[in-house]
C-alpha cells in the first residue's frame, strides 16, 4: 500500500490539473430529444476527457476546485447538462452550502433530473443523473438542516454542467465595439 501511495496522490492531481472551466455559453441550448443514446466512442468524441469521467463513469471532481469558484461567481442564469443540453437546474434554487461544490436545493426542470441509489463508497446514496442522457451529476442529500424550502442539497459537478446567463444579465453587458463605433 506504500508504493500505491505516491501513485494515487500523482492520479488525483492529475485530475485537478486536467479540470477545465465549466462551460459558459450567451444563448439557450437546444432542447435535445426526449433521450439522447450514444457510444462510449461518440461520448469520448465529445466530452472532454475530465466531462466523461464524471458524466459517463460516474467520477468526482475535487471539492473547491476551480469550477466551483467559477460557480460562485455567476450570477443569474439557468444551468444545463454538460453532455446533452437538457436544462437542470436555475440559480434561483442555488445556495451556498459550504460543501465545495455545486449545491442545489431543487432542480429547475425536475423532469431532466432523476435519482437512482449507488453503492460506489460501499453505503447506499441517491445518485443524481440527467435523465435524458443519464450521465452522472452527483448526489442529492436531504435532513441536513439547511433552510432552504425543501432541505435538500443537490451536491452536482460543476463540470458537468453549462451556464447561460439570465437575458437581462446579458443585456446589461456593454455590446462589443464594432469599427462603425470606433470611427
């Protein structure tokens, strides 16, 4: 166990390292169809390598990385599946849990959003998945005291999610100049 050590501390910080920035987009994705099925190979093709990780084989990102600091950062906006597009979740349902990660009291669009129980860490948890893609989102725990209207924290990877601002945030973003103006 004292050689693996050194190899699971190096693997861990490989995954801090290849952690990217939750993706950001100006405009409302494309409602996806009813169920989105693909191959290993197609999801592989288009997520990226730390996306399919948590998405398809259910992993973690680490608490308070930086997508989780991008995360308390944003405003208004309405929060949708990394893989598919399917909306999740809205920051009006976004609270700061202090866990160092993503945290949700309710989803914004419940029928994109399914549990099932997992038994990865050897005791049962509810799983939080898209329930168009059924890629991973992360956990939903209930009874912890927080006052929130349904005392429940969706704990959800951050890059497993894609942000668009509210319009009325974007409209309050100066237009790029263009070379009309500059003149």
């Amino acid at each position: 166990m004292k050689r693996l050590w050194p190899l699971m501390l190096a693997l861990s910080l490989s995954a801090c390292a290849d952690q990217t920035a939750m993706e950001t987009d100006d405009k409302k994705p494309e409602t996806p169809p009813a169920v989105v099925k693909k191959t290993d190979a197609e999801w592989k093709k288009e997520l990226t390598p730390e996306q399919y990780r948590i998405l398809r084989q259910a992993g973690t990102e680490p608490a308070n990385g930086p997508v989780y600091q991008q995360f308390k950062k944003q405003g208004g906006g309405t929060y949708y599946c990394a893989g598919c597009d399917a909306e999740l979740f809205s920051s009006k349902e976004k609270f700061d849990s202090h866990c160092g990660w993503p945290s949700f009291y309710d989803p914004a669009n419940a029928k994109n959003v399914k549990t099932s129980v997992d038994y990865h860490i050897g005791v049962p948890r509810t799983e939080v998945l898209c329930a168009v893609c059924d890629g991973h989102l992360g956990h939903v725990f209930t009874g912890e005291g927080f006052d929130t209207p349904t005392d429940k924290r969706y704990c959800i990877n951050g890059i497993a999610l894609k942000f668009v601002p509210f319009e009325e945030e974007k409209a309050d973003k100066p237009a790029p100049e263009t070379e009309e103006k500059k003149s």
